[in-house]
C-alpha cells in the first residue's frame, strides 16, 4: 500500500528537529537509532512496515504540547501511538514523520466510586482500569480480545468494543472526558465526570478519529459494579447458519446476554488445542452466550436460550456450573486470535459489521469466496451486534497469497456493505480500509468529513495518509454549503 513520500526538506532538517525534540524531551526520550525504532515499524497489522522518520516518547501532558506546537509551527508531520495494538495500520509509521509515543502515559490517576467513574492516562492498558477498580467489586465493561495489551487511548481513537460489549456499549458508551492536545499546542477538556454536555458532542467526534483530530492525555471512563451473578451456555451446532439464526432468534426474543459471541470449526479447533477450555470438536459452530443480573433473572433467561438453541438444532448444550468454568469458556474465545496462529503462517484479521439477520447469508457467502481465493478462513466474532472478524490464513512466503488475502478481505467488507453493513465495527479505518472508503461513503460524505479534520488540523499534519482515500487541502474544500441565506451545518469552531 503506498504511504506518502518523505518531504525532502525535512529530510535535510532531521537533525534539527532531533535536537528540538530532545530540548523538550530530555534523556532517552527521542529515539534516532535504525536498530531501536524497529520496535515502532508496524502496529498489529504487521503485512505493512515502515521506518519512522523520528520517535519521540514523553511523559507529560506538557510535553506532548511543546512536541505539536513545535511540529505545527515548522510544519512536521505526527503520527500518534498508543500501544501499537491496531490492526488497521492506525499507527503505521510514515518516512516524514514524528511517531509520538503515548508509552510513558500509564498511570491510573483517580478512582470515583460515588461517582462511578476512574481518571486514567492514555497508556493505561484496558485491564489495567479493571484490575485498578477490581478490589471493590467495579470493573469497566469494553473487554478487546487485546485488553491484557490494548492502551486506554488507542481504544477511544478506534472506538473499540470487545465480547462483553453487545450489554454494555461500546468505549463510546462507556467514555465520560479526555483531556486532549490540539496540533497548535493547545490543552483542552471535553465531558468530565458528568453523564452529558451542552453543544457539539465534541467527545463524541474525538471518540474512533483515528488520532486525526488530537492527541489525547487523560482519559475518564465509566466504571460499573460487577453482576450479581454470571454464567455463560456453550451452544453448538452442525452449520455456521444454524448458529446464526440462533443468534438472530435470541435477540428477537428480546434477550440482551452480557455477551454472545460465536466461533466456526476452524476457530474452534484452533482455540480449544491452545487453551484446553472443553469446547466441543464436532461442532460446526459454537456460540457462547453469557447472561446476568439477579440469580432468579439469569436462570429463567438461561431455560428460554436452552429452548432457542433446541429450536435451532443445536446439538451440544453446556452451562457454566462455576466461576472457574464461566471463565474458562471466554478463555479459548479470547485467546482466539493468538491460537490461529499456531495453524498458518500468517493471517489477515477483518473487521466490519452486518445487520444480524443477515449473519447465515454472509458466513455462506464467505465460505465460497474462500473457496475462490483458495484461502482458508477461521471466523471469530460478535455475533450479538453483527461485529465480524474473520481471520483470512495465509503465507506471506508464498507469491502471491499477501495479495489473495487482501483481495479476499476487501471482498468480505463490500459485502458487509452491500447487505446494509459498514466496513468496520472496532478495528478502525488506518490504512487497511482507506481506499474502500468509497464503497460506502458518497463523495459529499467524504468531503465533509474531511472538513471536519480541517477545523481541528488545517495544515494536514496529525496522522495524514489515513482514513480518507484521498486527501483535499482545507482550502479546497471550501465552506459548508449554503442552503436558503443559512448554512444547512454550521461551521465547526476552532479552538
């Protein structure tokens, strides 16, 4: 995929740029060396690599400010970096450009119980927050598979989700404020420990923007009192399509579980050697369905899914008798991905989403591009909100295969369009979808998404080459159309 060239000029200027880095960032904060920026030439979507121009790791709030006044004002591209989880390429690095590593950001800074919310830096990984809170009984509900890894401020810049968050929302769902740095250097605060603001829903703009808009510094989030009781069903059946429609009948039930995820042979097979969780091998599909609330509540809503399943053809029923077997059931679930990689040399992990309904028509649909591509597929997913993630296996070895994969994948995101889906439900745009973009946005959406970025970083500097398939200086754009003597939108405001 091809990235933007390195600009000349700031190629020639390098090293004053180092030494302006190092003036604000003492010690072994900025790293120059080719051998130690290795580390940094790729986040989770490793098919693309890239060299930094610079790395640069502060530690404060100050800092990161004197980093994106100095890089605005002399015109220097920057490229942020949580925990380098993404797999979307959100943190590839670019040839000229400054990464800006949110590393040294780990601290948990304030925990709120009367207010039920938690203060952390950005660097703070998502089981910290839990682990942080968890003496109490609190927990905060968004569980990635990489929550063990994934960083607090890369989940608010891809929106992330997680198994748990069908109930329980979306980091969107779950974010109260952030404190953030504006490309100019300029501090500022959206939201805060209250649940709403007046005005634009700025937090909500800055909420999976890919870090095209800020950087963020501080992070409030939601913190929720564990359950009363919990306990997850392991359902399996002989087709993809049965699991399916299991899925879409629980929901039409009206049925909400804590979580409802659901896994094909290939995954199954794969999670089971590597984690022992007793998933059953001769299944096509596998769902896990937790419930909670009172205990009264979950053993009533775990009779009526026992009925769905029946109806659906399941032929394997488990229920967790205990907390050890509860999480031993999430275990294989979640260490999915990693357990895939024990079966192929490499593999490509998708991310789009469908309307439920849809579930049994697309997995039919992708066993037989699987079939055309000559590639095999394991799908993991949350199959309660339609999230998918199949996971296309492959050899980056072989000639040729890099390039199926990729084709199979962007196949597998313009059906999630077609059926009335979107190109992703988590994982976030990067470089991975930029150029489907088009698929299922019109040009006019683009446009004005592209203003959007212009209000908040006009000259292009924050992550460019990301997300927009193709890039408009701010003039071009122009102003919001004019409809009737008023704008239809009003202008963004600039900080």
């Amino acid at each position: 995929m091809k990235m933007p060239t390195p600009d000349a000029a700031v190629i020639v200027r390098r090293q004053e740029i180092v030494q302006a880095l190092r003036a604000i960032v003492p010690g072994e904060g900025v790293i120059v060396d080719e051998a130690e920026m290795r580390a940094y030439e790729s986040d989770g979507l490793t098919a693309y690599r890239q060299m930094p121009f610079i790395v640069v790791l502060p530690s404060t709030t100050e800092q990161v400010s004197a980093i994106l006044r100095y890089c605005s004002e002399n015109g220097v591209r920057v490229v942020p970096r949580g925990a380098g989880t993404s797999l979307s390429g959100g943190a590839l690095p670019l040839a000229d450009a400054v990464l800006l590593g949110l590393g040294k950001f780990n601290r948990v800074l304030e925990v709120d119980y009367a207010n039920r919310c938690a203060r952390v830096q950005p660097g703070v990984t998502n089981l910290g927050i839990t682990d942080a809170v968890a003496a109490e009984g609190f927990y905060y509900a968004p569980d990635p598979s990489s929550q063990i890894a994934c960083s607090i401020g890369g989940n608010v810049a891809e929106n992330s989700g997680g198994v748990h968050c069908l109930k329980y929302g979306l980091t969107t769902n779950n974010l109260l404020g952030v404190e953030m740095v504006l490309v100019n250097g300029d501090v500022i605060r959206l939201g805060g420990k209250h649940l709403d603001s007046e005005g634009y829903d700025l937090l909500g703009v800055m909420t999976g923007s890919e870090g095209l808009l800020g950087v963020v510094t501080e992070v409030t989030v939601r913190i929720l009192k564990r359950p009363a009781t919990q306990r997850a069903l392991l359902l399996g059946f002989p087709t993809s399509e049965d699991g399916g429609e299991c899925v879409a009948r629980i929901i039409g039930a009206g049925i909400i579980p804590g979580g409802l995820e659901m896994m094909d042979r290939p995954a199954i097979h794969a999670a089971e050697a590597f984690v022992r969780a007793g998933y059953p091998l001769d299944v096509e599909s596998l769902l896990i369905c937790e419930l909670d609330g009172p205990e009264a509540e979950v053993d009533h809503l775990i009779a009526e899914v026992e009925t769905i399943a029946r109806s659906c053809g399941a032929v394997s029923i488990r229920v967790s008798e205990s907390e050890e077997e509860r999480l031993s059931f999430w275990a294989g679930r979640k260490a999915a991905f990693p357990a895939v990689g024990r079966i192929s040399p490499d593999y490509y992990c998708m991310d789009g989403t469908i309307p439920r309904k849809q579930l049994p028509h697309v997995l039919r649909r992708m066993a037989e591009l699987s079939g055309k591509y000559g590639l095999r597929v394991a799908n993991v997913f949350h199959a309660g909100d339609g999230n998918l993630h199949p996971l296309i296996l492959y050899d980056a070895n072989q000639p040729g295969e890099l390039e199926a994969a990729e084709a199979f994948g962007a196949d597998i995101l313009r059906l999630c369009v077609e059926v009335g889906g979107v190109l992703t439900g988590e994982h976030g745009v990067g470089v991975e979808k930029r150029d489907l973009m088009e698929v299922q946005f019109e040009k006019a959406d683009l446009d004005q998404q592209q203003r959007l970025k212009c209000a908040f970083d006009p000259e292009g500097l924050l992550n460019p080459g990301k997300v927009f398939p193709t890039l408009h200086r701010c003039a071009e754009l122009g102003r919001m159309h004019v409809h009737k003597g008023r704008t239809a939108f009003p202008d963004i405001p600039r900080f």
